[in-house]
C-alpha cells in the first residue's frame, strides 16, 4: 500500500469531474478555500484571546463567607 502513482490520480479527478461536472467544481473549490479561510481566522482568534492577560483577581474580605454562603446568626 504505497503512494499513489500519477494514473490514479487522474482517474480520481475524472471521477470527481464526471460526478459534479466541470461548471460545479470551481464552485465547490471556492467553498472549500472559504471554509479553509474561515477556520484559520478562527484559529487566529483563539489564539490572541489565550495570549492576552487574565484581569487580576481581586480579594475578598476575610469574613464575607467566601464559601459563598451567607452567614448565619445562631440564636
């Protein structure tokens, strides 16, 4: 199971030209070039919103119950 040699390759592109015809495929290319844009804006953005800063945390008073329940008064 090698490569694939150059007469294969133009019997998959006869195939594919022959299954969506020669009017479709540089449509469906554009598609493809769109999508392939799309993802690596996304991928962009991903990464410059991990490269930017955490806020700093700010801390909270020492008796204010930080397990986040109220306190209550024992009578």
């Amino acid at each position: 199971m090698g490569s694939f040699s150059l007469m294969h390759w133009i019997v998959v592109l006869a195939i594919v030209v022959i299954l969506f015809g020669a009017g479709r495929l540089p449509r469906v290319m554009g598609d493809f070039a769109k999508g392939i844009k799309a993802f690596k804006a996304g991928m962009r953005e991903d990464e410059e919103a991990a490269a930017a800063p955490a806020p700093p945390a700010t801390p909270s008073p020492a008796g204010s119950g930080a397990s986040g329940e109220h306190p209550r008064e024992h009578v």
